[in-house]
C-alpha cells in the first residue's frame, strides 16, 4: 500500500464518516484524483477535496477533472430517473420486482448522489422474466445479451446509453447444499422487498437481511476472480454502521454461520474499522480478540483490493489468474493447488470448444494441443500480449492465499 492510496483510505474515511480530512501535499492530488477512479470511487473524493484540488492544479487541469465529476454527478441523476422509470413500469405492469446493489447500497450513504451509479439491476421471479421482458421492449429496450438459459440476467439497452439489467437470480451462489440454502433465502428476495424514496425516487429495494446478504455474494464473487475496488467495500461498511451490534446479529448472524460467510462478513467490516475510521462493531472486533482474524490478513485483503481496482480495472493480468484461483462450479476458491486448478480450467475449456472430445475423452492430449496452437496464433497475430507466466502463477499463488483464508462457504 503507498502512500497515495493510504491518503485515499483517509479521505473515503472522512467523506463517509466525518472527522478531519488528512493533510494532502499538491502534489498527490493527481495520483489521488487517478486512484479513486480506478477504485470507482471518485466523486466521494472529488467532493471531499474540491477546494484543494482547485489550488493545487492548473485552471485548465481542474477544468479536466470537474468535468469528470460533473459527468458523473449528469449519469448518477439519470441513474436515479431511470430507477425511477422502472417503478412506474413494474407497478403499471404489476410486475413484483425489487432492484438490487448500486440504489439499493446509495440508499444507505450519507449522500445517495456521491455513490458512482451504473447500470440499472432489478430482480424479478422467474416465472415473471416474459412479461417484465415485454414491458422493457415497450419502453424501447431491446436485448444487449445475456438471454442464454442458463445465465442469471439479461441486460437491455436503450440509446444512448440506458442499460438495464434484468435477473433471475443473483452471482456467486456456490453449488452443493449450502448454495441450495442460499438459493431458497434469495427467492423470498422480492417478496420481501420494501419500498423507500431515495433522492425524490420511489423504488423498491431488498429488505436489510437480503440486501447484505446480495452484496457479500456480489464482493465474494468478483474478489476472488477479476478484484473489486473501494466502492464494493464502501458499500458494504456504511451500510453495516447503519445497524447496531444488537440488529445486525439478530438478522444476520445465524444465518451467516451457516452459510460460511460470517467471517467474510467481519473482515470486510474490519476492514472499514481500521482503515476507514468506521463506527466499531463488537460483532467484528470479537474476531481480532479470538484471534481468527489477523491484521496481517486485513493488510493483505485490503492490499489485494487497492491493487486490483474496481472488477481489476487496475491490473488486467487479473483475468488471467482466474484459472487459477476460482471454481465458481462448485465453490468461490477451489482447494486445489493452483497447476491443478489450472488443468481442470484446461480441460473445462478443451470441452467448451471441442464437444467431440467431450464424448470421447481419451482425445483429451489433442484438446490441449489445439489450445496450446490457437494460443501460439493469438500470440503471433498480436491478438494476445505475452506475459510473465511465471510471476502471474505467482501472484495468483498469494492471492489464493488470501482468498482461502476467508473460509468461503464453509461452515
């Protein structure tokens, strides 16, 4: 962690909870303006340094960046009509559906318009997804992707730029019985949705249970492969300093125990204590105090996020390392060694690609043959950049450290 990224931690800290903003020498106001980008957390630090960004940098260089925030202040507002819009056509349809992350998390920020908005995503039962489709396409959408069988949503866009995305469910539900247990709480997601009005906006979002329970899936499933930034983390720290220890166990640690995400649940509110000055939480602190969390672990979490940046915007190689790490089939990080997780992504591929070599298996060799050569063409056509394998193995190596620590899914 350097020094420009310890002085974002800070001002985040500030923005979010109050206290003094630390001291930033003109110098590290670029870099800093740089960082909160690649974390997805811009306008919180733009706002929070507005007048000291203005004295350090050129006329023409403010200009640049209050540009960039004001863009994104003009997408965060469209954002908030368009969830609008949603409500006005789910309830004329009445279609129940409830949206989920980015409004659902503004909701809890002292300032709902400083939280970077994207995409529009909503959650309807299954059963709904035709009609609710329907509706889109009256409303002059159209299908973008995502329409597979077997895909958990489907985006649709309208020029210029709306891109709504409807689910069916929601990622990084794990298979075997704990995932059947996590399934069968997030189908009572949109039953139990509750309606709130955020910034003048009527919308319906999950209720404080499933709302949590979506963004520790959400964060496990893009930490473990591309990374995920600060805005992930400021997500969910703001929104556990809303509950007292009282309310938050009540609603979620029995349930968390049994799902294998209590402990993911208080390293990422620690995470928050120690580096954002957040409002401690007996409930997370307890883990330090029994000595199942370390803050050699916390570093190294919040190490590997700083690093990697909102869904690896940072560090591109991320991508690569995925093979390595996750096997989002069975479970967020695979317990096999890392060649052997690496072979077992090979061969997932080699199937993918070939289906006759799927049925006859003992073709197997020649699979890896035909990756390795169209692999070698990438290569040679400049389609792929060579990278030092050895060093990513490396880095996949620690970052799969850091994740198994976590003790995803396991009770």
């Amino acid at each position: 962690m350097n020094h420009v990224q310890k002085l974002l931690l800070q001002v985040i800290g500030a923005a979010l909870f109050g206290g003094d903003l630390p001291t930033v020498d003109a110098r590290y106001i670029e870099p800093l303006l740089k960082e909160s980008k690649a974390q997805a957390v811009y306008s919180l630090l733009f706002n929070a340094l507005d007048d000291r960004i203005k004295a350090a940098l050129s006329d023409e260089k403010y200009a640049q960046y209050s540009e960039m925030n004001m863009m994104h202040a003009i997408a965060c507002t469209r954002n908030f009509d368009e969830h609008g819009e949603l409500h006005e056509l789910m309830t004329a349809e009445q279609i129940p559906y409830v949206v989920i992350k980015g409004l659902a998390s503004a909701s809890y920020y002292p300032e709902p318009s400083l939280r970077n908005m994207g995409d529009v995503d909503f959650l309807v039962a299954p059963s709904d997804l035709p009609r609710a489709g329907k509706a889109l396409e009256q409303a002059g959408f159209a299908v973008g992707h995502g329409d597979e069988d077997d895909g958990i949503h489907v985006a649709y866009t309208r020029p210029p730029i709306s891109i709504w995305e409807m689910h069916r469910s929601v990622n990084g539900v794990p298979s075997g019985e704990i995932g059947t247990a996590i399934q069968t709480e997030l189908d009572r997601t949109v039953e139990t949705a509750v309606e709130t009005t955020c910034e003048g906006v009527l919308c319906r979002v999950p209720d404080r249970f499933h709302h949590g329970l979506i963004m520790l899936l959400h964060t496990a499933s893009h930490l473990t492969s591309e990374g995920v930034g600060l805005r992930h983390l400021c997500d969910w720290v703001i929104f556990v300093s809303a509950l007292s220890d009282a309310e938050f166990r009540g609603i979620f640690e029995k349930k968390l125990r049994g799902f294998g995400l209590w402990k993911f649940a208080q390293v990422l509110t620690l995470l928050g204590i120690h580096y954002f000055g957040a409002p401690k939480r007996v409930w997370a602190i307890e883990a330090i105090e029994c000595k199942s969390v370390t803050v050699e672990q916390l570093e190294s979490l919040m190490n590997d996020i700083l690093s990697g940046g909102n869904f690896g915007f940072k560090d591109m190689n991320r991508y690569r390392e995925i093979k390595y790490i996750s096997d989002r089939g069975e479970r967020t990080v695979s317990s096999d060694s890392i060649i052997k997780q690496g072979f077992k992504t090979l061969n997932k591929k080699v199937y993918a690609d070939y289906k006759t070599i799927e049925k006859h298996r003992f073709l197997l060799p020649i699979g890896y043959l035909a990756e390795g050569g169209r692999y070698i063409g990438l290569l040679l056509s400049g389609k792929r950049k060579s990278s030092d394998t050895r060093q990513m193995l490396q880095e996949a190596a620690q970052r799969k450290r850091v994740y198994s620590s976590l003790h995803l899914f396991e009770k």
